[in-house]
C-alpha cells in the first residue's frame, strides 16, 4: 500500500497511472492479499460495491483456496489425503507460521493431478 518511499510505485498507484484502466473502472481498491506469508496473491476490486462483497466472504471464511503445486521427488501418495491442524501465525507479525493446537482450525486437501516419472 502507498506510504513513506513506497508511495510512488505501489500497485494502487502504478493502476491509477494506466488511463486506459482508469477509464474502464469505477477505482480500484486493495480488497485482501491471500496468504501474504508465501508472497501470496493480491484482490483488488474495481468498484467499491464489489470491494465490500469480497470482503464479507472473506471475513465469514465463505472464500475457498485453491494451490496447484509442483513437487520434485516421490509423492509419498498417490490417493487424495487430508491434513486437518491447527496452523498458527506469530501474533509480532514475523513471517512464522507453524501447527501448533492453539492455531486457527485449518483443512488441506491433497490430490495428485500427474506424475512425471522423467
């Protein structure tokens, strides 16, 4: 988000530059950034209508994730699996997150889409 000496170059910034976009949209607002720990991925909504829908799916947890992964070595299975732990983030905002039984309730599902066996 814009503030101190990332104000000129933010995403909000660099799409409000875009004349063709800002012609198109009503504006553009930063909605939520999926899974900031892994980098993850920004939403952004081009209307503040639209903003506030995603917004309350996502704070009643009705937004479903879903990661396709390319994993080097043996699958240990090939059958589609679960993982249900607790995952808990550092409350210091430090990049840590980790199972841990006083985290957030958490689901994984795991399906192997192929295999390459180079």
């Amino acid at each position: 988000h814009p503030c101190g000496n990332y104000r000129f170059n933010s995403v909000l910034q660099i799409l409000r530059q875009s004349e063709k976009l800002r012609s198109q949209v009503e504006g553009f607002w930063i909605v939520h950034r999926i899974d900031r720990m892994t980098s993850g991925l920004l939403m952004i909504a081009t209307s503040f209508e639209g903003a506030s829908k995603v917004t309350r799916l996502i704070r009643s947890n009705k937004v479903k994730k879903k990661y396709l992964a390319r994993v080097e070595g043996l699958v240990p299975c090939m059958e589609p699996f679960e993982c249900n732990e607790p995952i808990w983030s550092d409350p210091a905002g430090k990049i840590v997150c980790r199972v841990d039984p006083c985290g957030k309730s958490a689901a994984t599902r795991f399906v192997s889409v192929s295999v390459n066996r180079e």
